[in-house]
C-alpha cells in the first residue's frame, strides 16, 4: 500500500453504537489530519497532529475522539453520533512543517452515514 | 472568524476555453494559498500553490495569481480539457497548520 489510506470506506451506525475510523500513511509523514466534508461545504478541519501531538481541536464535539499513537497512524473513535455527523471523512498527512508550505496528501475518505 | 469565499460554485465551460475560479480571504497574516483538485470519486490532490512573496505562478495550463491588497487570488486554467470536469477548492493558510478552505467550484467542461 502507498500513499494514505482508509478503513472502512464506507459505514452506517446508529445513534448508539460506537465505532472508529482509521488512518494510514506510508509516505514518512508526521503530521496528520482529520477533515470532515460535508456537501457544498469548505473542508472543515477537526483535528491535526504533529509528531504525535495533538496541535489543533477545532471545537469539534466531544462524540469525535481522536487518537495518534504513532506517526503513521490515526484513528477518530465515533460515539453517540447524530444524523447531521453524516458525512464523508478526509484523513490527510503532510511533513511536519518548519516554514507551513507543506503538500497536504489525502486518503480516499470514510463515507459515514447515522441513522 | 477567518473565511476563504470562492466563486462562482458552479462553472461550465466549452471545451477548449478558460476558466477562472476567485478566491477573497480575510486574514491578511496568511501567506500561503494552495488549489486542490478533487475528481468526482476521488480524493482531493494539490494542483498548484504561491506564497505570498509571488504575484504569479504558472504551470502548463495552469496559472494563480495573488493580489495581496485586495486579499484575493484566483486559478486560471487555459484550453479546458475534458479531464479538466472536478471540484476545485482554493484555501490560504491560517496558524502553522490550519488551512481554511474555499467551499469548492464544481467545474464543468461541456464537449
């Protein structure tokens, strides 16, 4: 596997269950991120990590817990989510930046829909 | 809050034409504003970027122009090809890490 990928790529929950989503780079990255991105909508950044720590939490709701254990890998742990959470969920890495200019590489994405 | 606004939502071009995307932003501190492609299906993909020290940059067909005065920039895409049809989202970078993004310009190359 290259580049940055995803598991599942498609998944439907109920209000009450609990689940998580996963995250993989294979580029050396150490930095990684969580979008959400919703029809006619910006990208909305939820999370960001850098070497492993978390660097931005954009008052996302405490129902998104997200978890770095390593720099390849990321999770977003899902609980008690709400129909209006629907929707598909970009994971991205980059290099750690020193100066910020650095190519975001995306993963395909989670399509997630709450019943 | 800092907001990036992109315009129009939704272009058709004939094939062959150009095409042009704004972007205006509110945050004068940023200094760097890529353009990512996403085809239908797919992921999203950097297709060109400027820092702010440059007023333009071109890359075969593809151009972006920043006006740091007026706080906009836009992406120039010149003899529209079908593989052209995607979603392009410009953004300009907020704090180290965060970029705020455009909303998105469905492209649509009409044959």
């Amino acid at each position: 596997e290259t580049g940055v990928t995803q598991t599942p790529r498609h998944l439907v929950m109920g209000m009450t269950n609990k689940k998580s989503l996963k995250c993989e780079q294979h580029l050396g990255h150490n930095a990684m991120y969580w979008y959400k991105q919703s029809a006619k909508k910006p990208l909305e950044l939820m999370f960001v990590y850098s070497l492993e720590e978390r660097v931005e939490n954009n008052s996302v709701p405490s129902r998104f817990s997200p978890e770095c254990p390593n720099s390849s890998h990321l999770f977003l742990h899902l609980h008690t989510l709400q129909p209006e959470d629907s929707a598909l969920y970009l994971c991205a890495s980059s290099q750690a930046p020193r100066f910020s200019y650095n190519e975001q590489f995306f993963g395909p994405g989670t399509r997630l829909t709450v019943l | 809050g800092e907001n990036v606004e992109q315009h129009p939502s939704t272009l058709s071009v004939q094939e062959g034409d150009s095409a042009v995307i704004k972007c205006t932003y509110s945050d004068s501190a940023s200094n760097y504003f890529p353009w990512y492609k996403q085809e239908l299906g797919k992921r999203p993909q950097l297709i060109i970027d400027i820092r702010s020290n440059v007023g333009e940059k071109k890359d075969q067909r593809i151009a972006v122009t920043l006006n740091k005065t007026a706080k906009h920039f836009s992406l120039h895409i010149t003899e529209t090809q079908p593989e052209d049809s995607a979603v392009y989202f410009c953004a300009a970078l907020k704090f180290t890490y965060q970029l705020i993004w455009g909303a998105g310009t469905k492209l649509i190359i009409k044959p």
